[in-house]
C-alpha cells in the first residue's frame, strides 16, 4: 500500500476535478509500452494560446527537450504531445527526427505550425522510439478527445510510468478580483531530483497572461514546488513541465495579478510535488525538511536539500528511528554557514537536539510516533538568521534496491 | 561474505606487516561497546615525532577534533589515543573536556605535553563519553603496548566499529636513495564521504620531513586515497586521519625526496580507501568510476564523484545491470562542461555508448560479466580535453537500507 498525502486536497473521484475551460484531454494506447496500458497523451487548446515549457538542466537531454526549449515561450501553442514507455534519450539524430516527426503529426491534424506543439517523453533510456507504434497511439488519441474530467485523467493516466498512482490536482481561484481554474498532472516516481522540473508535468489554466509573463512565472511556480522535492536525487534527461494559459498575443495583467496566479499555481504544484514523492519508488512515508536561521532562504535551502538526500537520514526515516545525529551531521557537510551553539532540532515537533546540546528523549515513544506518520516532520533550527525554506523527500527503503537493481535485465 | 578488492596487495598474515622501527602500538577493552569487543586504541612514538591530522570538514565536528586541529602540526608528537563506541560528538562542553582528559591521562603516562597527543573517537552521536571506561581502556592499553605485528593488529581492531574486517597496509619504499617503511590503518563502513579524511586512519612511517612538510605531505595524500571513495556520501562528524613520520624538529627533505614519499604513500593508503569501500555497509561489490576528456582533472573528479554517488548508479552495480543510462545521465547534472557528441562509455571493457550514440551489446553477458566482479570498472570519456580522474564507491543494497533502518532503536 502506497501513502498519499494526508493533508493533499486532491481526489481521484472525478467529480472535484475542476477544468479550466478551452483545453481537451486524451490518453491512447500505441503499444509502446508491453504491459498494453495507455502510452499516448494528447492535451489541445482550442485556441492558440500563451505557454511556456521549463526543462531538465541536465546536459544529457532527450531529443523532445530540445524541441520545448526551441519552442518556448509561445503565443500560440496548441498542443502537448507526451508518449511513455521509451524517453527518446541518448538516441542520437534518430531521436531527433523521431521527436520532430512526433510534433508534425499532430501539428498536421490541428492545422498549426510545427513549433505550436510540445513534446515530451519518459522511459527507458537508449533505445530508438518505436516511431509505428507512436503514430498509432497519436491516431487513437485523436479519437479520444475530449473535455470532461475523464479524458483529463486519461491523459493523465497515459504519462505513467513506475507510477504507483497518478498524480493531479485542481483549483479554483482568484486573481485580480476575477475567478479562474487550474488543472495540472504530473508523472514521476524514480530519478526524481532538484534542480529543475523533476518530471513530466503539464498545468493548464484559464488565467491570460503575456508571452513574456508566461516563462517567468512558470519559473517562480517550478522553483516553489517541483524543485523542493526528490525521490532519489538523480536528475532525469527528460523533465519537463508546461504551462498552457488561456492568455494570447494581446493578454497582460500587472504583476500584483500575476503574483496572485503565482502563488495559487505553487500551492496546487507543490500539492503535486508532495504527490511525487510520497510515490517514490519503494516509499513507505515521506518527509519535510524545514530549515530556519540561516543566513538567507537559499542557504536554508541548500542544507534541507542535504539533509533530504543524505542515504542514512532517508534509512532512519524508514526505519523511524530518531537518530538525530545523522540530520544535525548532514547539515554540518552542507555548505552554508551553521552555528552550532544556536542549533536545534524537533522530529515530529519534540525537541531531541537544542542549542548545541542533546536532549534526553523517550526514543521510543518517538520512534512509534515516526512509524505512524504518513509524512514525517523535521525542523531544523541553525543559527539566528532570518533565512528559511522547505524541502520534501520519500524514504528509502529495501523495496527502491530492489526495484532499482532489477530494472532492464 | 565481504569482499575484498582483488588486486589488493593487503594481507591479514601478521608475518608480512612492514613496520617503521620507533613506535609501540595496544588494543585494549575498557567496556564502552556493549559487545565487549576491544575499543581503546594507543600508538606510541619512542620518541617526540614530527605528526600532522587533517579533520572533517564537517561544521558538525567532534570534541576530539577540536583537539586534533589545535595541535596539527607538531615536531614533538608521542601518541595518538582512539576509543570506538561513541563519537564524542553532539556532546556539548561535557564532551569537550572529556577529550581533553583522554588525551592528558596518556601525556601524564609518558610525561609529555598534553599538546603531544592526537585524540580520536568514533561510534554513536550524541551520548556522553563513558570516561570511566575509557579511563579503564587506557590503563590496560599501557599495558599492553609492543613493537610487533600481533600488537599493530589489536591497535587497528580496537579502532573499528561497523567493519565486518580490519583495514590496514604496509610497504617498504626507496625516497633519495634511501630505504623507509610506512604502515597505515583504518576504519569505517558507514559514514563515509568526499572531502576530507573521510574515517579514522593512522599511518606511520620512519621518513623525516619537517613540521611545514608534514601537514601537506598528508593534506596530498589524503587527496589522491580516502577523498577519492564513497560508501554513502554522508560526511561524518569525527573523521580524522593522523600522519606520524620518522622527523623530529631538525629534519627537512628536499621536494623531489618529498614527492616520493607522497607517491609512495598515497599508493598505500589508496589501497586501503579501497578497502574502506569493499566493506561498505551491506556492500557486495565496489566500482571504480574512471573520467577522462575532461576539461581538467578537478572536473573529472566531480563527474567521477557524482556517478559514484548515485543511487540509481549504485543499484545498477548491485544488480549486475548495464543500464548505462543513468550512468550517462548522472554525469550530465554533475555539473562540469560536458561534450555529449564526443561522449563515450565502456562497462568492463565493453563499450555501450560510442560518440553519443548507443551502442548494440550483448547485456545479458555483460550483466554476467558485472556480477562476477568484486570491482566493476566504468570508464567514462566526456569529451576532448586532457582532465582525468578516479573515484571509488560501494555499491547500494537492501542490506544497507536494513543494517541503516535498524541502527540505534
């Protein structure tokens, strides 16, 4: 049994899934993947609209990375076509051309430009798309089009992978004294890791915004969400998230209206995120890093994210063993300035380190109330400064080794 | 069953330690593991020695390294004094003065200066030093010490803690024409990082240097040995390795006599890096990350490093799995400029990916091939620039997560 987030306002009944008006939905099955489940995402605006696309930083990129890099931002995108099953990474020009081929098509049938698409894909790395068996899934795909909240989850449900569930959420909100919705789903469950987008995702919002708005927002919402998470800390070749507006050439809004969809598009995306990582491969519970008393918020950052990847801080969450010693100890290797004397530290709020001193605990006790959490809560005071920040990451366990070693052969 | 590396010139026979005339060595049992096993360690130098430590970079760092980088360097060093079962770390101003006294009960014994002595703890965090048993530990290590192999071996077994073996090396080498001998031991499994000394480790040797040539003899040394493996990339708090040479306050080499020692040196102690990694907790096999093309070698080393560290990487060795995929892909978040057109990878000897294409193998009998190898050798070209370097690392198995997840409750 897999954990879901216990305080995730998302549902996978259909009926709370709030659509913005002017996309559709579609997920097919071309034979991608062996198992026979559905391999083909197909998302259109009706009309051409404001997107933007933020993609892996790794420098080995899969071949439709380069086209959402090419193509974003736009003031007239149409679709996003995402295949699972095969990543189309590290295939060479093939892989090129196959990532080309898999935008023309569906270009040709909306009647748009090629670079009015985005591609994304996620799978195996190294082996040639099976290009056959893609067109067909984009064929069905178009035979399956529409706008309810099933063919949303179908779209969904056809970018999994090692996807335990899938993964989407959905709010209604307002900006500028105006009413508006968003939807966005996202895959991912291994080489989940910071530093940029960490997976497939794609969020589709009735909110206009310009051209120019649109990239830099799409950035505040990744680094607020998708970038404080990580399963395993090994970046993909493949992340990318996309954001299609209901904004085209003529939108704007002010910034004061924009920070508002901003800041409604980070708490449903980190919603997501949470999503992600209470799904890592092998998980059984998720933590919160929460880290305060640093110099500056990034500094916080830098040492949550290294308390969260560090292998015996992950295994003594697993085991919901209170060792303290391995958290105060992987922020010391951090980087950032720490001042030992102002540090304290609380698991699932009772204090076991303070001010450079142990405190004597009821392990015990402590350890059962870490066994029974879904998301295990970690704050970490380390000095007197004004700077904090957050970050999430699943446990690992014997069953992500297992997984792990046993993937191809 | 452990492995040990197979090109490992390290014996468990007593008859072939090459021991440096000039220093006595006791293991000794003071009580402070539950088991009972040894865990009082002492070497002695007949004579006040030139010595240097290098220490965690960890800002979480133990009392007993306080002390050790108080009195590094020094031309009048007579002993180093280690306990195992508890780190002395986490432990307050309790721990501070607790370090103190170990180190000037052993100073009062040979009536020399407190500074004289090198003090080292490892074991738990964030429990108070017993000091009565160390106290007890001390007094039965004086009485044990000798100049044998017998007593060289039970100072190296008092210093382990989680090591399912004793580590330790010894050779015989020519620096100007003259004939010298170093033996070097050291302990850990768990806990084990990048950038710095990386465990507890001594080595001792009869070659003079200076007091200035003593400190970064070892400081080159340890850069080319222990900063070059990973068990689990968690940087400990207590880390410390300790050079006591065969100098005294008149000696000085010449560089190019210098250069030989740190050669000569730095093959031994990579040796036993190596055998730091073979016995990484729950390890069954270790690989070596070979980088070339870099831009420099510092860059190779951090792609090196970064493909060593992944999980993904490191459950792929576990598997016997040429999934060269995240092999290529951790080198592309690593960070260095990476040429992928000029990239290419062999996998024991048989390359998977040529020039940023894949490769067609035979991956049933290359993942054979993996499986029944103690040391899976990577060798990775990124590109056409001269930067080169290695890196060592544990492979991650379900019995890491086990041993990790069970540690302390």
């Amino acid at each position: 049994m897999k954990p879901t987030p216990s305080d995730s306002e998302v549902s996978q009944s259909t009926s709370e899934i709030l659509l913005p008006a002017g996309f559709r939905f579609a997920g097919a099955t071309g034979g991608i993947k062996a198992s026979g489940k559905p391999d083909v995402s197909l998302i259109v605006s009706d009309k051409p609209c404001v997107a933007a696309a933020v993609t892996t930083t790794n420098q080995v990129f899969a071949a439709p990375v380069t086209l959402c890099r090419e193509r974003s931002p736009t003031a007239k995108c149409r679709a996003v076509i995402t295949n699972s099953g095969n990543a189309n990474a590290c295939t060479g020009r093939q892989g090129d051309l196959d990532a080309i081929q898999m935008g023309s098509v569906v270009a040709d049938r909306l009647e748009c430009e090629a670079e009015d698409v985005f591609v994304m894909s996620t799978g195996v790395i190294g082996q040639p798309l099976p290009m056959a068996k893609v067109l067909v899934g984009i064929e069905n795909a178009f035979g399956n089009l529409g706008d309810s909240a099933e063919h949303f989850i179908a779209a969904n449900d056809a970018i999994c992978t090692t996807d335990a569930y899938r993964k989407n959420v959905s709010i209604a909100f307002e900006a500028g004294g105006q009413s508006y919705r968003l939807a966005a789903m996202c895959k991912g469950a291994g080489m989940i890791a910071p530093n940029m987008a960490t997976m497939l995702g794609v969020v589709v919002t009735d909110f206009p915004m310009s051209i120019e708005q649109a990239p830099q927002a799409l950035r505040r919402i990744t680094e607020r969400s998708f970038n404080r998470v990580s399963v395993d800390g090994h970046m993909s070749t493949n992340d990318t998230v996309v954001l299609m507006t209901g904004g085209d050439e003529q939108s704007v809004v002010t910034d004061e209206v924009l920070d508002e969809f901003v800041a409604a598009a980070s708490d449903a995306c980190l919603e997501l995120a949470k999503l992600l990582v209470a799904d890592g491969e092998g998980a059984v519970r998720f933590f919160e890093v929460a880290v305060e008393g640093a110099m500056s918020d990034a500094d916080a950052l830098t040492i949550a994210q290294t308390v969260a990847a560090s292998p015996l801080v992950k295994t003594a969450i697993t085991g919901g063993d209170p060792n303290w010693g391995r958290i105060v100890s992987a922020a010391g290797y951090a980087g950032p300035k720490m001042d030992v004397a102002n540090t304290s530290l609380t698991i699932e709020g009772v204090t076991v380190f303070e001010n450079g001193q142990p405190v004597t605990i009821d392990a015990a006790k402590l350890s059962e109330t870490m066994k029974s959490a879904v998301e295990v809560k970690l704050r970490l005071t380390v000095g007197t400064g004004s700077g904090a920040s957050e970050y999430w990451s699943s446990d690992l366990t014997v069953d992500y080794v297992r997984f792990n070693s046993l993937y191809t052969t």
